[in-house]
C-alpha cells in the first residue's frame, strides 16, 4: 500500500513536468507549421504573382494543416492539391490564393462558395469577407467542415449541406461566388445570384477546364474573362441532369 502511494504521489509531482513538456511539443509543431507557411507564401504565391496583401495575410494566419487527413499534415504546405476523403480534394494553396485575388474582395462583402471541401477555402475567404455562405453536396465533408471550422472560431462562415447548382437563392444576391468544382457550362442561377458589381470565379469544362472570371457590369451585362487552365473534381449533382436536358 505504502509503495502504491509513494508512486502516486511521484506520478502527481511528474505530472507537470510532463504536461510542460507535452505543450512545448505542441508548440514546437506549430512553430515548424508557421515557417513552412510563411515560406509557402513567399515560395509558391507571392513569387508567383499574387500581390494582394489581403490574401497574402490569410494565407498567412490560416493553418492549412489543420484541413488535411492527419497523415497528410506533412505534405499540408506542398504545392499541390491533396485527397481529403470522398474522392474529393483540397487545392493547392496557389489556386486558392489566385482565386480568392480574382474575386477583389476589400473586407464588407457577402461571399457564396459552391464546393466546401475540407472548409480551407471558406477560412481563407472569411479572413478577409464579412459573410460566407458555403454549400457542401456531400453530408460527411459538409460535416466535418462545419465542426472544424466552429472549433476554429469562424462566426461568419456559415455551411449547408445542399446541391450547389442552384446556390442560394434566399441569401441572394452575393457580391462574389466562387465554385470550387467544375461544371460543363456556366450555371444560369449563380449568374442571376451575382449582385450587379460583382464577381465569380469557376472551372468550367470536361476533359478541358479552365477558370472564367464573371464580372457583372452595374446594367446587368455579363463578361466572361478566360484566366487559367486548371484540373478541378467535376461538379456532381442537378448540374449532371441539366447537361442531359
């Protein structure tokens, strides 16, 4: 009895060695995570043009490794897009920043994304908009989104599981929207959704994709700008009925 006791009592004085040690690995971690972030932003984004100082700063603050699978987080601040369940992915972080630029956002907008994904995209959205209104298709992803985007303090980024093909019909109109998985042809409610000034920015394509840049003039014309040949998951959903019709 009396040795259980001399262990416990060894175990009590340990124990804040221990949980010293355990928060300087943790911070250790985060520490290597932010050195390969600002890194990546330097290396992969500002030196590929991105200019932005609005994007450049959520890039920075955003800890993408927190939006990957667990045995992805090494390869979190890699130039390229990595697998996060449901044969989805998550972009790499210069698509991200390039069409986060495109949309021009100045900090008092209300933005719609189509395609949450892991919720990375819509972080780094709501660093820099007022509002986001983001639409998952897939219940599991949208899920899991929402929980970790909560945990992560976003007070304005709000989710919905749903087709994005019709948007968001009763949050309308939005000064930007972004699609983050790519249709064949233009969806027509997106368009009617863009608020007159605003922007979108969307893959569009099979085989082929490219991202168009939509400008809304202020008497309803559209203008559709040609920027990047790109590689997105297709968009799934009413979009895929719609082609058939």
């Amino acid at each position: 009895m009396k040795n259980i006791i001399k262990m416990c009592l060894v175990a009590l004085l340990l124990l804040p060695a221990i949980q010293n040690c355990t928060a300087q690995q943790e911070n250790s971690a985060d520490d290597i995570y932010t050195r390969r972030r600002l890194k990546m932003v330097k290396k992969q984004i500002q030196a590929r043009g991105i200019k932005d100082t609005l994007v450049l700063n959520a890039m920075k603050k955003v800890a993408r490794q927190l939006f990957v699978p667990e045995n992805l987080k090494e390869m979190a601040y890699w130039d390229r897009p990595l697998p996060i369940g449901e044969n989805q992915t998550i972009s790499q972080p210069y698509i991200v920043a390039f069409m986060t630029e495109k949309l021009g956002l100045k900090g008092k907008e209300k933005v719609l994304e189509i395609g949450t994904g892991s919720g990375y995209q819509a972080a780094i959205l709501a660093e820099i908009a007022k509002e986001v209104y983001t639409i998952e298709i897939i219940p599991a992803l949208g899920e899991k989104a929402r929980q970790r985007l909560q945990k992560l303090g976003y007070k304005n980024i709000h989710v919905k599981i749903g087709d994005g093909y019709r948007g968001l019909p009763e949050q309308a109109p939005f000064d930007a929207i972004i699609v983050t998985a790519a249709p064949p042809f233009l969806p027509q409610p997106l368009i009617d959704q863009l608020k007159r000034g605003g922007r979108m920015i969307i893959p569009v394509g099979d085989s082929y994709q490219e991202l168009v840049l939509i400008t809304k003039e202020m008497d309803g014309s559209i203008k559709k700008k040609s920027v990047l040949p790109v590689i997105f998951v297709p968009m799934t959903g009413e979009v895929q009925k719609q082609r058939k019709k």
